[in-house]
C-alpha cells in the first residue's frame, strides 16, 4: 500500500491542517487492488424499483494500525453518509469481501453509526440522516420497513443495468409551462427561515406581493409553523376577492386590505383586516385556481417529511411533546391549504423544497433564452437563504424524489481535524453551508469530523 500518502493525510490531521474527503477518496481510489478493499453500496432507490450502485475503495485493514483504522472507518461513515444525504433509498446492500473478518467488522459497524434500531429521538449525529429518509418511506411507500443496511458477499453482486436516456422534448415542455394561465389565479408562497414571500398571480400577471417576518427556529409546536401560512393563504384569498371587483368597487376595500398587506402586520392585524372586509360587505372566501409553496425541508407528494432541519429545531427540542406526532400536523400543511383552492378536485396544492423549484424555474427560463439546448441535459440549481437549497429537473424533466440537500455533503466542507485518538461527528450538526449552524459550540463547527 502506498503508505506515504496515508502517513501524510494522518500527519495533516495530526497537525490540525484540514484534510478533505475528496482527497481521501483519491487517493484510496488510486490504491492497487492487491493493497486495497473493494466496498460496493448499492441503494435501492426511494420512488421506483431501480437501484443505484456506489463504489469505494479502502486500505486493507490488515495492513493499518489502529490509527489509521480509526481513520478509515470514519471516512466510509462520511462517505455512506453523502450518499444517503443525496439521495436517500429505502436500503443500502453493501457488497465486500465477507471472508474478511476485520472488513466484515468494519461494515457490520454502519448500525451503531447510524443508530439503526434506535428510536428517532435517541438518533444522533449520522442518525438524524436516518429519520429523514424513514419519514421519506412512510410518505413514498407506506407500510415498508424502515431504512436498513445490508451485507452480502462481493460473488452476489449483481450485474449494474445499462442507463437508458429518456426522449423527452423537455424544451417543449418547460415552454409550454408559460400558457394558458388566462383566467386562472395563483398563490405562490415561499417558507425562508427568517421570512416567508407570497405573491397572488391572476391571468399570468402578479397583483399583490406579501412579506412576512418570523423565525420559526424559536417555535415550539407545529401548529406555530402552520397557522402564519393559512393566515397568509387566506389574505391573499381576500386579496383575489377585491381584485374581481368592478374597479370603482375594488376602491372601497383596498385602503383596509392594504393594511395586511403591509410587512409588518402582525397576524392579530391582519386577522381583524379579513374580520373588518367581511363587515364591509366583502365575500373574501375567493378559491384559488391552485398554491404552489416551498417549504425548506424533504418534501415528497407534497408532504414535508424531514423534520430534522434548523427551523424545526424548537419544536424537535420541545420535551413536552411527542416530536414525530407534532410533526405529522406539518407533514400534512398540504392537506390545510386546500380549504383556500377550488372545490370539485380542480384546485391544486403543491409543495416542493425551493432547490428543486429553483431548478424548474432556471430550466423554464432557459428554454427561452439562447442556451435553451442545454435543458435537455437536466438542470441543477442553488438556492441561497437562510441556508444553501440544492435542486435537481432531470433531462426526462421530472423532479425525483430524492433528499434535496447536497449542502449537507462532506465534501470540501468535510474536513479531518486535530489528534486523530477518537473521530466523530459532531452529535449536534446539520448543515455545513447555512446561515445559521445547528451547532451550539460553534457557527463554523457544523459537518466537521472532528479527531479530539
């Protein structure tokens, strides 16, 4: 084994000096196959039956001390935790050398790394990752069992089947999204962590814009989450109502509502508006023709099945409550928004993560521009707020339902660190990109492996 470029990622650790998992993984992957073990992960994919296959290369175990073991399992820890933090899977069957005790041991070791078995609640660092993609199961196939991995011998592994590119004319498709919006009115609302954004869109062309300032990182219940977003779902509802009117009618209620309108409304404020409208005379329970909202989390048909971001934190640390049944009450925000849609099945509410919107709106935009071809290879896009969004439209231009956060990745953002006796994640990281770290030691701590 090329012991000298092992030594010296150790030595860097040693010295504090950052070292990345992509030059880990380099330099493993450059490994001769006699010095080195193959470790093939293949993940049996969330919303089909398809599967998708990861392969690692590792030292031989038998030929690293105890040090450089320990820094070997954390890496495969990491690197199985970037591919369950991209696209999640129902299972994970690693395919190894089982007659290797040693390597057997090391693999049989993702259990405990990813508190698999343990309750959600007594889940920590890696597990967290886990109760993401169970909830994602429940939401995609209910009735499965929870997340797993898997082991089986290298001699079982499957033949990898060959990909076949969807023919799709996608820029077709994402042009067409621009018509026949004639008579039809749109909400489209956008959940930050700091603010939410809503917008009421009649005929394609943009009446009234709505901010509204919070910090839902505070909140202790669901419910706090919820409420603001009805309300706000049911002023632009009212807003929709005056905006029907005759014109000279339409002045009669503008000077009330636009006091709701305001940014700094408070939810008593705007609720005493749609009350004062009501008196007035106004029928302010207009249906909307559909609600298309973004929700910083796993979404997937709809429902919001993370629930182990930032903006949750206050409810997920809230002792007085069983956090899974609170949160269901989030889960299903799609299910209270169709009070303010069109009855009979033709109103619509969607609910997606904003990467994957932001990915749509690129590629609908570029299929209008002059770079409109390159659409048809897919599209993926950033979102930047209170933390980094990442969105995927595929070259079929479908989204797939897939965990949207590649902000989570170890990456250049991985990094090995200080006296390398114990390596662990840190037990209370989220994000290694947002505004604001789940991390109570330190802004700048959060997806670090940290040698202590």
């Amino acid at each position: 084994m090329n012991r000298v470029l092992l030594q010296a990622l150790l030595e860097d650790a040693r010295a504090g000096k950052p070292v990345y998992i992509t030059t880990v993984h380099h330099v493993f992957d450059g490994l001769h196959h006699a010095e080195s073990e193959r470790i093939v992960c293949v993940v049996d994919q969330m919303d089909t039956n398809g599967q998708t296959a990861y392969e690692l290369r590792i030292p031989s175990l038998d030929r690293c001390d105890a040090e450089a073991q320990t820094f070997v399992r954390d890496y495969l820890n990491a690197e199985i935790y970037n591919i369950l933090s991209s696209i999640g899977g129902r299972c994970m069957t690693l395919y190894l050398d089982t007659a290797k005790p040693a390597l057997l041991a090391l693999v049989k070791g993702l259990d405990d790394a990813f508190c698999i078995g343990s309750s959600r609640q007594a889940r920590v660092a890696y597990g967290r990752s886990v109760n993401v993609i169970d909830r994602m199961i429940a939401a995609v196939r209910p009735g499965e069992p929870s997340f797993r991995f898997q082991i089986s011998d290298l001699k079982q592994l499957p033949a990898s089947p060959t990909a076949k590119r969807p023919r799709v004319d996608t820029m077709a498709f994402f042009r067409a999204c621009t018509n026949k919006l004639e008579g039809k009115s749109f909400a489209g609302i956008d959940v930050g962590g700091t603010d939410i954004k809503a917008v009421l869109v009649v005929d394609g062309a943009i009446v009234d814009y709505k901010e509204y300032d919070w910090f839902p990182a505070n909140f202790t219940r669901s419910v706090q989450l919820i409420d603001p977003i009805c309300l706000i779902a049911r002023l632009l509802q009212a807003r929709l109502a005056i905006h029907r009117l005759p014109v000279a009618a339409q002045l009669n209620y503008l000077p009330i509502i636009v006091r709701a309108m305001d940014k700094d409304a408070s939810d008593a404020a705007m609720e005493n508006v749609l009350r004062e409208l009501t008196h007035a005379g106004l029928e302010i329970d207009a249906r909307l023709d559909a609600i298309g909202l973004c929700f910083p989390d796993v979404v997937v048909k709809n429902k919001i099945v993370g629930g182990e971001v930032y903006k949750t934190r206050g409810i997920r640390n809230n002792p007085e409550i069983d956090y899974d049944v609170d949160f269901a009450q989030l889960t299903h925000l799609d299910d209270r928004l169709r009070a303010s849609v069109v009855e009979g099945g033709s109103g619509a509410v969607r609910i997606i993560n904003d990467g994957p919107m932001a990915s749509f709106t690129a590629a609908v935009e570029m299929a209008f521009s002059g770079d409109a071809d390159k659409v048809r290879d897919g599209v993926f896009a950033h979102t930047l707020g209170t933390e980094l969004g990442t969105g995927w439209i595929t070259e079929s231009g479908s989204i797939p339902d897939i965990r949207p956060t590649f902000g989570e990745y170890f990456s250049y953002g991985g990094i090995f660190r200080g006296k390398p006796k114990s390596c662990s994640i840190l037990s209370t990281a989220v994000r290694s990109f947002g505004s604001f770290s789940s991390s109570t030691t330190s802004p700048r701590t959060a997806h670090v492996w940290a040698f202590r």
